[in-house]
C-alpha cells in the first residue's frame, strides 16, 4: 500500500515530514512573533525541538536527512525545503531585529540554523542536555549581537 500511494517507504517518512514540518511553520511563527529577542527567540526554539517527546520526530527527520543526502536526486524537494524552510523566516528576523544587510542577514541565519541542528544531534548522540542547552544559551548570546560598523 505504501508504493502504491507514495512510490517508496521514503516518500511516505518525507510525506509523515511534511506535515509535521507544516505544523511547525505556524509555530515558528508564533516563536519568531514575540518579544523575546533574538536570543530568546532561539533559546525557545530549543525549548520546544528538544523535549524529550519531541525527540522521536527529530530522530526521523536526520535519518531523512541522511538518506536524502546520500541520493539527492530522489528527494531534491525534501532537501530544498528542509534548508529554505528555516532560512528565510530566520534572515527576514535578523534584518527586523538587529538590522542586518540581507547578505550578513542570510549568513548569520545559516549558522544559526547549522549550530542549532548540529546541537539537536550531538544531544541525540550523547544525551547531554545539560551541556546542549548551555552551549545553545552561549551561541544565542553571540549570533544575536547586533552588526558591527563597517
């Protein structure tokens, strides 16, 4: 029945994704539009993608993110989307909290968003929610300084 609806066990785990993914644009938003700042924008992101009932579709978004990688024609939409769905709201927030050009706007978003993935799976690997969380804190602190004066 899978092949039969979505072509491939792959296509259904990125269909399950993609909603999920769906959902979680109306609570990026919801994240993006307060008052906590930039750093505390992030900080409550973190809060909401690390819990531990959340883990599990963390998990199945790497493992996709794996075998997306490894045959990038097959899933090119997933991959795509998994990265521009995150940059563009995250520079359109950098250029209206801190002021950023577009270009350091979009450089900063793609560090924000590799650090906090990169965190997401060293806190799978390990565990370590303590050590995680600290450093995320620490790159909220430093990736929401406003821009230095040319």
């Amino acid at each position: 029945m899978l092949i039969y609806y979505f072509g491939s066990a792959d296509h259904f785990w990125e269909r399950v994704l993609h909603e999920i993914r769906r959902d979680e644009v109306a609570k990026r938003r919801e994240i993006l539009g307060n008052d906590l700042g930039m750093a505390g924008n992030i900080e409550r992101a973190w809060d909401r993608f690390s819990t531990e009932s959340y883990l599990p579709v963390m998990q199945l978004l790497f493992e996709l993110y794996g075998r997306a990688v490894r045959n990038p024609e097959r899933h090119a939409d997933f991959l795509q989307d998994v990265v521009a769905s995150w940059l563009e709201p995250l520079e359109r927030q950098m250029i209206h909290q801190l002021g950023l050009r577009p270009k350091e706007a979009r450089l900063r978003a793609r560090l924000q968003l590799a650090t906090f993935r990169g965190l997401m799976l060293d806190l799978l690997a390990t565990g370590d929610r303590k050590e995680t969380t600290a450093a995320l804190k620490y790159f909220a602190q430093l990736i929401a300084q406003p821009p230095h004066p040319d």
